[in-house]
C-alpha cells in the first residue's frame, strides 16, 4: 500500500509540476507586473503546447518567495521547446531586473495540480507529510526532477477555509498561498483576477 503523500516514479508521458517562485524588488511597479504576470503572462503559457493548467498564487506567510505560479505540463521537452521561449517562458521580460528570490522546480509525482478556489488556501511543505496531517490535511506528494531541484521533495493540500496564521501559526517548513487567479486550464485562455492582493 502506498504510503500517504508519497511520489511515485516517473514514467514517460506523465504530468509533471512546474513551479515558478519569486519576490519582485520594485514596489512601485509591483502591481503592473502583477498585471502582466496574471493577465499576460500566464495566458500565453497556457496556451503552449504540454501545459495543461495554470495558477498563480501570494504567499501568506513570510520566510519564502512572494509570489508562486505552478503548472501541470507534459515534462521537461516542454520548458526547453521554442514555443514555451516565444510565448515568454523563462524570462520575465523587461521586470526580469526586479526578479529576486527566483527559484524553479519540475516535480513529479502529482497527476495535476489541484485547483485552488478563492476561499480555500494552497498549503506546501518542504518538512515532509507530517506537519500537514497534523493539521487535517491529505498531503500529497512531489519530488523534484529537474531545474534548481530544491526543495527535493514537497507535500501540497488545499485547505478549504481561510487560516489566520496570525492565531495559528504555521509549522515550521510549512508556507500558505492564496490563489491570485482561477486555474486556467487550454480552454481558459484569461486569467480571472481572484484578488487584487
């Protein structure tokens, strides 16, 4: 019986998890490049061929990258093929001189990344399962592949109500993001802005 939130090995043609963290240095051109990044950026990826769904996400909590974009696509030919660099991939254009904290991941293990709605929270660990069914979670689970290949392995579960890390603090390795877009998907080519965070 497989262990809860464990990964399993990659096999070829399975979905792999990219995932794009970051913090943006320039305050005052932060909400344009959130434009950018939410109404621009991320429906140009989408619309590469291998991705299957994307979301953008802000952290809550402080100790990790600002900002998160995770998507489902088809493996690592993708992220090196001439339609994801003509579609903007792998560069943040004329902000890239803002980009700091920049750390990207392909992971396995994952069929999709879950959808993530506007009053639930996605909620990752780099400190194992543990900390996130400690907190009535199902974790599941991602090792890394390829790219910066750090965090190796990561446990994600969407919680479906708001948490006031404030009152409750997070375990340590434990990092909350509220989603900033809908999960697009090939056939939702916009972004719909969940929230102007």
């Amino acid at each position: 019986m497989k262990e809860p939130g464990r990964a399993r090995p990659r096999i070829a043609g399975d979905i792999m998890i990219y995932t794009v963290e970051c913090s943006f240095a320039d305050p005052a051109g932060e909400a344009t490049w959130n434009d950018f990044y939410s109404l621009e950026k991320l429906p140009a990826l989408i619309s590469v061929s291998g991705f299957h769904t994307s979301q953008r996400f802000k952290a809550l909590n402080a100790g990790c990258p600002v900002y998160l974009a995770m998507h489902s696509i088809d493996g690592p030919e993708v992220l090196a093929g001439d339609e994801y660099r003509r579609k903007g991939g792998g560069n943040f254009a004329r902000w890239q001189q803002h980009i700091v904290d920049w750390h990207r991941n392909l992971y396995h293990g994952l069929d999709r990344v879950p959808a993530v709605g506007e009053n639930q929270r996605l909620v990752l660990s780099a400190a194992g399962p543990d900390p996130l069914l400690r907190m009535g979670l199902v974790p599941r689970g991602m090792q890394a592949a390829a790219l910066d290949k750090f965090p190796e392995h990561r446990w994600l579960a969407v919680l479906d109500k708001p948490l006031d890390i404030g009152t409750e603090p997070l375990p340590e390795g434990v990092d909350l993001y509220a989603p900033m877009t809908e999960q697009l998907t090939p056939g939702l080519h916009a972004a719909p802005r969940i929230s102007k965070q």
